[in-house]
C-alpha cells in the first residue's frame, strides 16, 4: 500500500502541496498537461528554491486577473470535463464539497450558493486539482498527515479581517492536532486544510512505512525563523497496523461500579482504543479505587477522552506521550475438527484468534481450551 504522509511544520497551502508531490517525484509536464484540460488558460512552472538551508520546489498559476466568482456545480463540471483519470476527478472534488462544506457552515447559507471567492480563482482550482492529480501520478493510495501548524493572528480577506485560522480552516480541522508556532501569520490555508481534510486517513506521527522519496514543496513567503516549506513522504505501509506513537489516557475513580467500568472498557474498545486495563489502586484518605489505562492513537485521543469522561465518573483525564514497539504479524487460517481459526502469526512464534475460538467454543459447545490446543497443535503441523 503506497502511502503519502505530509509533514506540516509549517503549514500546509494547495502550492506547497503540489511542490512538494512535484519534488518527491510527480511529472511536471503530465500533471500539467491535465491542468491544462480545465481550459481556465492558466499558465504553470514548477522551480527549485532554497528555503533556510532547504532545498524543494516552489509551484507557480499564473493567469489573467479574474473577478467572477464561481460556485461549486461550476467547479465540478470543469472537472468532470477535464481529461484526467477518474480517481483525481473524485478526489478534487471530495476535497471540494469538503471546503464548501465548510464555507456554507460560515456564512450561513446553502452549499450550491456559496462564492467561492479566493477558493474559486483560477489558482486554488489549479491547486486543488493539481494534488489530487499528483498524488496519482505518485501511486498515492492514502494520505496520512502530522499535526498542523495553522499559524496564529489575523488575515485579510473579502469579508475583512480573520482569526487564524480562519472560521472554514477552523471546521475543517476539527477534530484533528493542530498547533502554532512561528510567525504571526496564516501559516495553513483553506485549500491545503480542505485536501488533508478531504483526503487524510489519520493524523499525528507517521505511520510505520518504509520511506522511498519524499519531497519539499515552498510557500511564497520568507519566514525569519523557519523554512516555509511543505515535506511529503512517500513509501509503503511496513505492516504494522498499530501506531508505534501513542497516547496513554488514565484516570483514578473511586465511585463508579464493576458493572460501569466493564461497560466504559468495552465502549472504549469500540471505539478504537489500542488496549484498555484497569487496575486496583488506593487513592487519596486511603480509599480504594480503580486506575483507568487507555492505549491509544494520536488521531483517536479525543474520541476516546470523550468516552472516558461520558462512561466513568471521573472528571479529569491525564494524557500523556508514549513509544509502542510493535513487531509486524500476518494472519494465516488453519483447520481443525471444530472448523476454521485464523492464527497471528510474527517472528516470534503463532497465536489463535482469541475471537475465532470462542465462536467455535459456543457453536459446538467444546472446551475453549481445547480449540486453542487443537488451533496450535494445526498450525505447527504445518509449519513444523
């Protein structure tokens, strides 16, 4: 599975991505070349630059001014029309219907009615389009993403000035890690927040991969203390599924019942948590009570404090960063008398399904100890 995972230090915008996806190795003259099929009559270069040290490459729309605004049927039909593979048609106009999503909730009115504005120029059309066709070119099956750098202060636009990041920035990453750091400025713009948003599969460190290229992709402006500059890499999922960055949720509660707490484990485990354990503990006036341990994915913290603090009763969370070494395993199906179990197997020996053998366990109404032996016993006959 190839896979792109944009690292965000400063910020993500539609140029720096395609920048970026250009110099990790997307052809210049085919992506283009599908540009080119919009008929906005567009012109556009791809340059190396140096950015504090950094080399990448900078991606330029130059086009006649224009003051129309569009809407987003229009944007769709010119790039349903465009001669591009059908993939980067969707995905463009996923990362679409995303910004206009976002720009309806600001503005109050139907998404068909929103002007696009600076998103509906020529250039944010270029952008949007331009990365969805890259990461195509590229390969690219899923996009992944770090925590965003959205900058901080204000910014002019049509309706004056703005918070950053700006209210349809700001809907867009929801839900998603962002910080600021650096200059005061907008540092994440709608268009690069929409193709993450539309595109990206999760959020934080990078998923264990094996890096093949990666590419530099530069925003127009010059920062004192920082590269403006995009990085993408590019590679292949190693086969670990589990995030090897993780984030451990605890909390201490002293009230809640056996019952309540069984249920809370089973909900967070729901919901996406890694592992979940609880363990007996004396709290403060030496009253006994129950520690709370979730193992989790950056992208899935929120989520899972939320479940924390609705199925318990506590009323706080400690969260805190951790490293998970995680061996990569494949499954294998082996046969026995009782029927079919999937065996976890890595390099340092084979298990059972735990779920597998208790549906068999139940079906027949045998031992589940002797569906684990018999699930053991079939696989070493195999591989012995």
């Amino acid at each position: 599975m190839k896979i792109a995972y944009f690292d965000a230090f400063s910020g993500i915008a539609g140029d720096m991505t395609v920048g970026a996806l250009i110099d990790a190795g997307a052809g210049a003259d085919a992506l283009f070349a599908g540009l080119d099929s919009l008929g906005t009559g567009a012109r556009f270069s791809a340059g190396r630059v140096k950015k504090k040290g950094i080399m990448g490459t900078q991606f330029t729309v130059e086009h006649e001014d224009q003051k129309k605004h569009r809407h987003l049927p229009h944007i769709v039909k010119m790039i349903e029309a465009a001669t591009l593979p059908e993939t980067a048609k969707q995905n463009a106009i996923r990362i679409f219907n995303v910004l206009g999503e976002a720009e309806a909730q600001v503005h109050g009115v139907p998404i068909e009615k929103v002007h696009f504005h600076e998103v509906g120029a020529v250039d944010s059309i270029c952008d949007i389009v331009g990365a969805a066709y890259a990461l195509e070119l590229l390969g690219v099956e899923q996009v992944y993403c770090s925590a965003i750098n959205t900058g901080s202060g204000t910014v002019e636009a049509d309706h004056g000035v703005m918070p950053v990041p700006t209210p349809a920035t700001a809907i867009m990453l929801a839900g998603k890690p962002i910080y600021a750091r650096g200059p005061e400025v907008e540092l994440t713009t709608p268009t690069g927040a929409a193709i993450v948003a539309a595109l990206g599969l999760g959020f934080g460190p990078a998923p264990a991969m094996r890096i093949e290229r990666t590419g530099f992709g530069a925003g127009t402006k010059d920062f004192q203390g920082q590269a403006n500059m995009l990085r993408v890499l590019i590679g292949e999922l190693s086969g670990a599924s589990e995030a090897t960055s993780i984030r451990v949720l605890e909390a201490n509660v002293d009230d809640s019942t056996p019952e309540v707490l069984g249920y809370a484990m089973d909900r967070l485990l729901a919901a996406g948590a890694l592992d979940v354990t609880l363990q007996p503990v004396y709290m403060k006036k030496q009253r006994p009570g129950t520690l709370v341990q979730v193992l989790a994915r950056p992208e899935d913290q929120e989520a899972l404090a939320a479940v924390l603090l609705r199925e318990t009763s506590t009323l706080g969370i400690r969260i805190s960063e951790a490293e998970r070494r995680v061996e990569a395993r494949e499954h294998v199906e082996v046969e026995t008398r009782y029927g079919k179990v999937r065996m976890k197997v890595s390099a340092g020996g084979a298990a059972p399904e735990f779920e597998d053998c208790r549906r068999l366990a139940e079906s027949t109404g045998e031992p589940l100890k002797e569906i684990l032996a018999a699930a053991t016993a079939a696989y070493r006959k195999g591989n012995g």
